[in-house]
C-alpha cells in the first residue's frame, strides 16, 4: 500500500478539553447552533451540527471524537449509490447530491460516529470529511480542528509518520503511555489515530471492535451471488425438466393420461 | 350473491380506510417536517419500523410468492394451482408495499433511481435494491395475464403464458439471493446488533425464515379471504403447507440453535433483560408453538390451529425482523429503540392500502376460482337522459363510506403526532438557571505568576487580613453542575466601577440599571421571546391604541409593527455592547449560552490581542471553564488554582 494516506493523530495525554477543535470545526464547515434535540444525549453530543465534540474518558481526560476515517470504510462499502467515498489521501467523503437518504451508512459504521439531519425535509448525514473540500481547494492546509489546537494534542500528517511519532513518543516516555496505538490495527486501520495514558473503549474504542476490515463481512457473501444466482436456475429448470419428465414417461404408463400425471404429480 | 351486501367485507374495508387515511396524514407530516417528527429513530438507532417491518419483513411476507410458484411450476405439484394466484398477487403487492414503505423512510427519495445507473456492487443494498426491482417486475409479468385474462386481452394472455417457466424461475433465482441479502445486510457490523441476532449466517437464517414466512402467508390470506368471502378455504391444500412449513420451522430451530451455541450467544438467552425474554418470545412465537400446532396429533387436523399456527409463524417472524433491523441495535447503541405510534400507524397503512388494492382485485378479477369476478362492480356512472343528471352507480355508496372513514382516519392520524410536529422538530427546552454567588479571596501566589483564587469557607486555609473577601458569582447556566466562577466585582473594577453596567449589561427594562442575563436569555439552546404584548397593550391604552404600534393597514404581525425603540429610545444605552437595533426579531432574545459567549469572548478576545504578552490565552475556553486545577494546562499556566469541591450555592 504505497498510496499517500494522511491521518490524524490525537494525543489524549496531551488534550485539555478547551473545545478549540469544536468550534473551528463549526466555523469551517458552516455547522449550525447545538440544539438539544430529543434524538441526542445532551447538546454537546456529536450531532449534525457538530462533526468533532469532546468526551470525558477516566481520570478526567479528554477524548476528541469525530468519524475515524477508516482504511477500509464500512461506511462507504454499504452506500448503495456511492454517495461515501474515500479519497485518495483518506478521507471519507460525502456528497448528498447522490445520498438517497437510507442510513444504511449509519447502520454499517463500527465506531457509530455517523449523525443525521433528523429535522431537516431534505436530509443529509453529516460527519468529519477531514475538511476535504476546503484543503482540495487550497483554503485550508490542514483541517481546521488540527489547526486550532493550541496544545497540539491532534495533529494532522501522513499516517505513515504518524503512527512512527505514536510509537517513538511511547517509548521514549516509558510508564506514560498504555503500550498501544487506537486505530493501528481496528477494523483493518483508520486514517485517526489516538495514544494515551487512559483506557480508552469508554470513549469510542469499544472492546468488541474487531482487527479485520468490515466490508470484507459482507464482500465474502456478495461474492457468491453470481453463483447462486446460476446455480439456482439451473437447478430449478432441471428439477423441473426432470419432474416434468418422469410424470410424462408415467403418464405414458397408465391411461386415462391426464388423470395419470396428475396423481403421479401429488405423490 | 351479488346483490347481499357483505358485512364482513364492509367492515374490514371501512377499517382499512381509516388506517389508511391516518397514514397517510403522518407521511404528509413526515414529507414536509422530516424523520424527526414522525418516527423515534436517533443517530445511534438510525433504522427502526419503516425498515424492519415495511422492508425486511414485507419482502419476506411476499416470499409466498416464489415459494408456491416453485411448488406448482418446478416440482408440478399442480394440485396447489388454486392458491398460486393469490400467491402471486399478494407478493406483488408485497413489493408494491416495500416500495412505497422505503420511499417513505428513505431520507431523499427523489434518488432512489441511483442504484440502478451507479453501480456499487460492493453494497449489500445495492445487491437487494437491484433484485427486488427485478423481482417486482417478474411478479408483474407472473401477475399480468390474470388481468390480461380479465379484460380479455387474450393475445398478451397466450404470450406471457408461454413465458411462465422462465419468469417462474428467474423469480426463484433473485428471490434466494435477495431473501438472504436482506440477512448480508446486518453482517457487516457485529458490535451493532446484539449478540442473540448476529450472525455470520444472518442470509441464511433469513432466507429460511423467508420460506416458512411464504407458505404461512399463503395460509393466511387464504383463511382470512374465505372468512371475508364466506368461502370455504383450500383446507387440504393448506394442511399440506402446514406440513411443509413445519419441517422448514423445525430446520430453521435447529440451524438458530446452533449457530447461537456454536458461537457461544446461547447464554444470553438466559441473562434475564429485556432483550433475552424478547429472544425467548420471538423463538417461541415463530417456531415452537407452530410446530406443536401443525404437529401434534390431537390438533393438526383443527382448522383453527393451522390458522393460528400460520399467524404466529408471521408475527414471529416479523418481530424476529424487526429486531435485527431496530430494537437488537441495542448493544454498542447503549439505547433502546422502540417505534413511534406515527411509524407504526404509516407501517399499517402501507399494509392496509395494499390490502384494499387485493380485495380489489379479487372482486374484479379471477383470483381464486370460487369468487367470481363482477364485470358489473365498477361500471361506470350514467346520467338520465332526460334530466342530464348523474344516475347513481351501485358502488357510490361504498365511496361514500370510504372517503368518510378516510376522513376519520386522518383525523386521528394528526391527533396522534405529537404536539407541534406540523412545525418541525423542535429541542428540548432547557431553561436557564440563575447564578448563585461565593464568598472568595485572591492571594498571591507565592512568588509564581499570577493569583491563586481560594473560595472563602471550608477550604480557606490562611484567611490573611489583607486579603479581602469578595464575592463571585457561580454561573452555571444549564445546571449541570459544572461552574463557572465569574469574579463580577473584578470585572466591575477593571471596565469602570459602578458607572460601568451598560459596558456588560442591557438596561432595557426601564428603571433597572442593569438587567440580569438569565431575566431574559432565558433558555440554554434556544432563543426566549420576551416581549409581553398584553402588558404593553395595557400600558398605551388597551384596545383603542393599536395604531400606535401597528400601522393602520399593514398586518398586525412583528415585521410591520413600530420597532421597539421608537419608544424606549431613552433605554438605549451608548456605547453599549449589545445596542438595541431596529432589526427584525426585536423582542427576541437569543440564547443564554450564545449570548453570555458572545460577550464574554468578545472582550476577551480584544483584550488577548492588546495583551498578548500578558495572556495569550484569555480567550481560550479554559479562562472561565477551569477544570478542577490539575488537569487543565493552561489553568495551571496561568498561575490560577480553584480549591476542589466547590459548594454549591
């Protein structure tokens, strides 16, 4: 895999909650005012007015949580029209232009990071695209909340380098950090990745996430339709020919003919 | 025959009328003001009845379709022939119905043609979204000669009959692939649903639901039909199904239980939440009890068993559904999803809207062979050729009863949504709780920069005399415990003393110097309308006075009244932070947390960049909202500690 990918990497260690990330994420994305909508825990949840939020983790930590942008996005392998993509540097897009609305995205993401427009007539979902618009167009160099951070907690690079600096950082510091990096190896690696000092699986690394990519769940059925679809037919037409035959051939036996293939065909 | 008035079926229609109407109200509600409104779906929950039930049970509840198409056509068991077209027809309309239910939940329906140019072969929706289009299209060619036939079309008839086979078979093919694809569906997230219901063998365990499902709808309808018709129903054909579908139900048992005991998820049938007794529920409902009802020696030849055996091989399996799809996605959710009574009045509808077009249909057409058609039903309206005037036809009467029971049916259809969803969806109201004041000292900080704050109190441990005690106050708007502790005389100090009010506060209420925020920011998320009508109507003169606010001639609407400073000019205060502007929304007050940031940022911001040196931090998040002192870095950069456990007011 020798494709360019960019990552994030947030250091929990290093986060003071201030919600700078929050509110540039809101400014360069034009998101609306938080409201506390009944389909939301409190205001200050993700939601689609809010792409990137902080969360408590244990022994009062901050976790900044937005879409993870995983390698092999579950998200854009469930999109029925191809509305989610992953662009060539990584970031999981949307285009609501294609979105035909069936949440299906919601449904697949592994990390459930993915928000709604609940009150809006022409919904879109709404999540994190690593403010891919604005750096393609040259308004951004990097995404805003990495910008804003004023300690330098999330920062934004090739996921490469960053996953180097992850580990360096761990082990030059030993006893600092837990001896792992979020997002290495979790449903096949994501493009966000986190080190700490805390556990981290109350603040969206659920121990149940899995190492391997998600789509492939769904790849390793799909691969058989072709198949079934022959075999199927196939089979069917022969056992009807067959059937068909056999009751003919009896028919041919015992006269009246009719009656014969009738009965022949109950039993 | 024709001429007796049937009960049974006028009752049901008027019912299904009814049901249809208040379905429809809600989808109105649903297509102008959103998803939020009409149904309980939330971010972590994002698919419930609509899909569960109206999608991935409706495709299933069609499977009768393709199931006794395969008994007649690919096994020529003949003798099933007389339940084949209703079979087809119900199926049919069963797609119809998943149609119209996914136009209905989907979030932006107008793209639901994108799958069929785009493709993206790597969806399981997409696999489904394609099957079902051309399933739906070999149901119409199955269906069409029925109707061919009826109208006596009888060259289209022969044609399509000569394609019987092929079209059976091709329905066959797309319906094991599109039955199982809607099990691929909830494979690709294990940690979503719980662990009762996923399953790596989800398609399979859906496509044999589908089978028994088909040939307990087939049941069904059959006994219902003969019980709507005052016919009597296909009994040996349908003991026949019974038996059928009870070796598919004990298959089916065995496959759950194993697959559940092989992964190991047997044990959480036994855990005793809510969600085990569902399992335990669903299991019983969908397989044990039919079994024992087609089985058992002492019953299987009760007709009432087998028509309740099929009925509860349909609910349980629809809640077997219904739970992959919404109410198992519970586990990583961490919160219940439980179907609006909008979503379930819509569902409903979709149900009984396709129910009406069969009963239609087999009024008018040969469905079953002991009901024949009535060329004469729906002839149409003539007028005496004297008078001019329209003779009524003989189904006026039904119309009449239906567009009656439409109406009704509406009705309550928007007294069920809830109060003010014809506005949209609108937040949780969230009122603004005042602040409380503390006792505080500011004491240098031995040698480092800045102060250190200690509340006065329990937690004073050097109360020097120099120190002087001075009160903060505690702001925490939404109550949740979290403070901020403003130091108002400080403030006060800095920006001017006692003459400095207006630099912070409006003095719009006449006679107050200051007006508190929380008198009129009066809620945390959403902006409070303060403005009293009946107390200023009274004021200038009651009822006579109008024109003093309201020109004559213009609507008596905010927009084209006088703006309120055309009489409290003398209120306005310069230079003021928040001058009284003749804008529209006067009288509207923004809410608490975007109006206390936006003054409290806003100073500080230009106080960071004249101060820059100083502080480059002031108008950073942490200056107010300071954690408990040891965790937040620029807290502790700025030299400024908060004693822990602070009272509260």
């Amino acid at each position: 895999m020798s494709v360019r990918s960019m990552a994030i990497l947030t250091d929990v260690s290093r986060c003071i909650g201030c919600e700078e990330c929050v509110q540039a994420c809101k400014r360069a994305n034009h998101l609306g005012d938080d409201r506390p909508y009944g389909w939301q825990d409190d205001a200050t949840a993700l939601s689609a007015e809010r792409w990137t939020t902080i969360v408590r983790a244990p022994r009062g930590r901050y976790v900044r949580l937005h879409c993870r942008h995983c390698l092999e996005p579950a998200c854009a392998s469930a999109c029925p029209v191809g509305a989610l993509r992953r662009s060539e540097w990584g970031a999981v897009t949307y285009d609501p232009d294609i979105c035909m609305g069936c949440r299906y995205c919601m449904v697949a993401c592994p990390f459930l990071l993915t928000r709604y427009e609940w009150a809006s007539p022409t919904p879109r979902v709404r999540k994190c695209i690593l403010c891919f618009d604005a750096i393609r167009e040259g308004r951004l160099e990097e995404p805003a909340c990495t910008a804003a951070c004023p300690a330098r907690a999330t920062v934004f690079g090739e996921r490469d380098e960053l996953l180097a600096e992850a580990w360096r950082r761990i082990e030059s510091s030993p006893g600092k950090y837990l001896h792992r990096v979020w997002g290495e190896h979790e449903v096949g690696g994501t493009s966000v990745l986190y080190i700490s000092d805390v556990d981290l699986s109350s603040a969206g690394w659920s121990h149940d996430l899995r190492r391997h990519s998600y789509p492939a769940l769904t790849s390793r059925v799909l691969k058989t339709v072709p198949a079934t679809f022959v075999g199927v037919s196939a089979a069917m037409f022969g056992l009807s020919w067959v059937i068909g035959r056999r009751m003919k051939l009896a028919a041919r036996g015992t006269e009246p003919a009719a009656e014969g293939a009738r009965r022949g065909g109950e039993e | 025959m024709n001429q007796q008035v049937n009960v049974r079926l006028a009752v049901t229609r008027t019912i299904l009328w009814g049901v249809l109407g208040a379905g429809m109200a809600v989808a109105v509600v649903r297509f102008l003001r959103g998803l939020g409104v009409t149904t309980a779906l939330t971010d972590l929950t994002p698919w419930g009845l609509w899909v569960g039930f109206d999608v991935v049970s409706g495709v299933a509840l069609a499977a009768g379709g393709f199931v006794i198409a395969a008994t007649v056509h690919v096994f020529h068991l003949r003798r099933y022939q007389p339940v084949l077209r209703p079979a087809i027809l119900t199926a049919f309309l069963g797609y119809v119905a998943v149609v119209i239910g996914l136009l209905v939940d989907l979030g932006r329906p107008w793209n639901i043609w994108r799958p069929t140019v785009f493709w993206q072969p790597h969806s399981a929706l997409f696999e489904v979204a394609w099957c079902v289009m051309l399933y739906l299209t070999v149901l119409a060619l199955e269906f069409a000669p029925v109707v061919f036939e009826g109208i006596g079309l009888t060259r289209a008839y022969r044609f399509l009959k000569r394609l019987t086979l092929p079209l059976v078979i091709t329905g066959i093919a797309l319906s094991t692939l599109h039955q199982s694809s809607l099990g691929t569906l909830f494979v690709i997230n294990p940690g979503r649903i719980h662990p009762l219901w996923w399953s790596p063998i989800l398609p399979l365990i859906f496509f044999v639901s589908a089978v028994a499902l088909g040939l307990a709808m087939v049941t069904l309808e059959s006994v219902v039909s003969s019980w709507l018709f005052h016919k009597e129903a296909e009994w040996p054909l349908l003991a026949g199904l019974g038996r059928a579908a009870s070796w598919v139900l004990v298959g089916y048992l065995a496959l759950r239980l194993a697959d559940l005991g092989w992964r190991g998820s047997l044990r959480f049938a036994l855990e005793g939440s809510g969600l085990a007794a569902l399992f335990l529920v669903e299991l019983t409902i969908s397989t044990v009890l039919p079994i024992l009802l087609f089985t058992l020696p002492s019953l299987r030849q009760s007709r009432r068993a087998r028509g309740w055996g099929a009925a509860l091989v349909v609910g349980g399996f629809v809640l077997h559904r219904v739970t992959v799809a919404g109410i198992g996605h519970t586990r990583a959710a961490g919160e219940v999803y439980l179907p609006a009574l909008s979503e379930l009045i819509v569902s409903l509808a979709v149900v009984a809207g396709m129910a009406l077009v069969f009963l239609f249909f087999v009024e008018n057409l040969k469905v079953w062979d002991e009901i024949p058609p009535r060329p004469d039903h729906f002839r149409s309206p003539t007028t005496d050729p004297v008078s001019r005037v329209l003779v009524r036809a003989p189904w006026w009467g039904a119309v009449q009863q239906a567009a009656g029971a439409w109406v009704v049916g509406a009705i309550l259809g928007v007294v069920i949504l809830e109060a003010g969803a014809g506005h949209g969806a609108a937040a949780r109201p969230d009122p603004v709780v005042g602040p409380g004041a503390i006792g505080i000292r500011r004491i240098p900080n031995g040698g480092g920069p800045g102060v250190r704050l200690v509340l006065a109190g329990a937690g004073d441990p050097a109360p020097a005399a120099d120190v002087a005690l001075s009160t903060a106050l505690l702001l925490d708007g939404n109550g949740d415990g979290r403070y901020v502790l403003f130091e108002h005389e400080l403030h006060q100090a800095r920006l001017g003393g006692a003459s400095s009010c207006e630099r912070c506060h409006h003095r719009t209420v006449p006679a107050l110097r200051a007006t508190s925020c929380t008198r009129c920011h009066r809620d945390m998320y959403a902006p409070t309308d303060t403005f009293n009508h009946a107390r200023h109507a009274a004021a200038v003169g009651g009822n006579r006075s109008c024109e003093r606010c309201h020109p004559a001639g213009a609507a008596k609407v905010r927009a084209a009244s006088e703006p309120c400073v055309s009489c409290h000019r003398q209120d306005q205060v310069r230079p003021a932070p928040f001058p009284v502007t003749l804008a529209l929304g006067e009288g509207i007050a923004p809410p608490y947390r975007t109006a206390v940031h936006g003054l409290c940022v806003d100073c500080h911001r230009r106080q960071e960049a004249a101060l820059s040196l100083r502080d480059p931090y002031l108008s950073r998040c942490p200056t107010c909202h300071r954690g408990s002192g040891d965790r937040t870095e620029l807290a502790v950069r700025r030299g400024w500690t908060v004693a822990e456990g602070r009272p509260r007011p």
